[in-house]
C-alpha cells in the first residue's frame, strides 16, 4: 500500500514538471517575468543598502527557489507553506548547528543539511533549496555566521517573502496559471476582487 502511494505520487509529480516544462511560450514569458522581478528586488536591495557587505539579501537559495515558484507553480514543493517553512526551518537549523560546532566544517555542513531535510520532512515543509540555506548559514562569510539568528529574519524570512508576493502577482496573471494551488485561496481573492470592483463602480 506504501509503496503504491509513493508510485501515484512520483507519478503525479512527474506529470506536472512535464506539463509545466513544456514548450508554452505563454508559461515561459511568465516564468521570466515573475523570477526577474523577485530576484530583481532582492537584487536592487542588495545593491543599495549594502553594496560591499558579504550580509547579502540575496543567497543563493533564492535561485533555486524561484525555479520552483516561477517555473513549476503546481509543485507540492512549490507551494507557500513549503517556500517559506523549508527556508526558515533550514535557516534556523543552519544557524543552531554553526553555533554548536562552529568550526568542524566535515561535520557542520552534512549535520545541517541532513537535519534540514528530515525537519523539512516531519513539518511536511519539503522545499529542497532549504538545504542550500542551511548550508550558507555554515559555510558562508564570517559576517553571515556572524549574524546568528539575524540571518533567519533577513536575508531568509525577507527574502521569501519578496518572493511570494511577487508570485502571488504575476503567477495568477492569466486564466491558465493558479498559484498556490490551495483552492480557498483563490476563492478568497476572488471575493477581495469583487469587493473592490463593486466599490469602485460606487
């Protein structure tokens, strides 16, 4: 029975990156726009408020991410829950690993990324660019380990959160794309939408 589940859901999550990859240029233009507007301000962040600091707006992570949230929006791993649980479980965990066994590189890098997958699993938060996050939080510059818990809040809980309100935008900007794939979301915004317009027609 397991194991039939596990089939289903491979199959299932194979389906929708094949559907999602497909040759649209409709998707693709999406995809663009919305990964270069949400890497985009981080970016223009990074460049204005701390040019020459190694404290960075934008890790690495956040490319992976936007892979995700951009190019393939009906992901399970995709989904709000998963972008911003996995990056803050992955960060704090990068952060409590560094602060335990801060220089045993052979060790801190496996520990937090292992541990971040596992958390990530339990918390039902799987989003796989976590494990990068995790990562940067013990191998990075001395001024990101020197930001200890800071570096949960900004870059990591900031930067998600750029992410998702701009794929909150330009991912349910057309008929055929829905994102998050929660339905009372969206049926929520529908009912904002209709509020609004009936005011503005007052």
């Amino acid at each position: 029975m397991a194991v039939q589940k596990i089939k289903r859901s491979y199959r299932k999550t194979k389906y929708i990156l094949y559907k999602e990859t497909l040759v649209d240029f409709k998707e693709h233009f999406w995809a663009f726009l919305g990964s270069f507007i949400g890497i985009g301000i981080l970016a223009y962040l990074q460049s204005q408020t701390l040019p020459q600091s190694d404290v960075v707006y934008l890790i690495g992570s956040f490319g992976a991410s936007s892979v995700l949230v951009y190019g393939v929006i009906q992901s399970p791993l995709a989904q709000p829950r998963n972008l911003i649980g996995g990056h803050l479980i992955s960060a704090i965990i990068g952060v409590t690993v560094y602060q335990f066994v801060p220089d045993i590189l052979w060790l801190t890098a496996p520990l937090s990324v292992s541990l971040s997958i596992v958390f990530m699993q339990i918390t039902k938060t799987l989003h796989p660019p976590g494990g990068a996050t995790a990562l940067i939080a013990v191998t990075g510059s001395n001024e990101i380990k020197n930001m200890g818990y800071w570096y949960v809040l900004s870059p990591v809980l900031s930067g998600v959160l750029i992410l998702l309100a701009v794929a909150l935008v330009f991912n349910n900007m057309t008929s055929n794309r829905s994102y998050p794939n929660h339905k009372k979301y969206h049926k929520f915004r529908k009912r904002v939408a209709t509020i609004f317009k009936n005011k503005t027609e007052v």
